[in-house]
C-alpha cells in the first residue's frame, strides 16, 4: 500500500501530514488514516494492521495474487510430476 493510497488527518486541529508520524506535530494528539482504496479508516495505531491485510479492501489486488498462487502450484506440481 503506497502512501498515496492513505490521507493522514488530525481530528482536533485539522492539520494533514503528509507521513505517517504517530502524532500531530501541532497539537500532538494521535492522527488518523483513510484509505483513499477503500474508504477505511482508523487511529495511527491500526494503520499497520490495515496495511498488512491491504488485499482486503481492493479485490482486484486479491485476485491477482489468487491466480499467482494458482501458477506457482502448477509449477510445483510439475516439477513434483517431473520426478
């Protein structure tokens, strides 16, 4: 997930930091995210959680890595075959 794909806010002054720094430098209350992918968002401290299971929120992503699975298994299986 690029950090184009996340917008950081600060809920009590309204500053937009452009990294993803855990506390607003203004007012230093904890900044949130939302993916701009799926609209999610959430405090600072969920953001990895999201990152990580990114697939979630744009199927197209899952399904591509669907079908790298399935290849790879081929391949495997015919290697395994070949033996």
């Amino acid at each position: 997930m690029s950090s184009s794909q996340v917008k950081w806010d600060c809920s009590q002054c309204g500053c937009a930091p452009n990294d993803c720094r855990k506390y607003c430098t203004e007012c230093h209350s904890m900044l949130t995210w939302t993916c701009t992918g799926s609209g999610k968002s959430g405090w600072h401290s969920n953001y990895y959680r999201h990152r990580n299971n990114y697939s979630y929120c744009t199927p197209e992503l899952e399904e591509e890595k669907q079908q790298e699975m399935e290849e790879k298994q081929q391949q495997l299986q015919a290697l395994d075959d070949s033996k």
